[in-house]
C-alpha cells in the first residue's frame, strides 16, 4: 500500500472509531489502536496501553483490521 492510500484508508476509517493493527517495516512492532488525527506525512494511533503515538506512513508495512 502506497502513503496516498494509507492516507485514504486512515481518513476513511476514522470516524468508525474502528480498531486496526498497525505492523511497522522492520517488523519490531506490531500496534493495536484508533486512527486519531490524519496527517499528509503521519497520523496518529490511540493506543490503550501506550497513549496517543505518531507514526509516519513511510514507516508503515500494513494497515488491517484488528
């Protein structure tokens, strides 16, 4: 999945308040939260244990979800 539709999935989604599961590409973690706000470079995922986190999209391997 490209940025744009990253993007476009996370704008999408959010006013569900559906949870997702967020894998990062080097594959050292994997998030569970709410899209918060959508950014054009990052956006932010409400997690219950570690709060609000920014994560850029270049970071992201996939978006699915929980």
């Amino acid at each position: 999945m490209s940025a744009d539709e990253m993007r476009n999935y996370c704008l999408s989604i959010r006013n569900f308040n559906l949870r997702v599961q967020v894998r990062l590409k080097d594959g050292s973690e994997i998030c569970i939260g709410k899209i918060g706000d959508v950014e054009k470079e990052k956006f932010q995922l409400v997690t219950e244990k570690e709060g609000v986190k920014s994560l850029r999209y270049a970071w992201i391997a996939r978006i699915a979800n929980a």
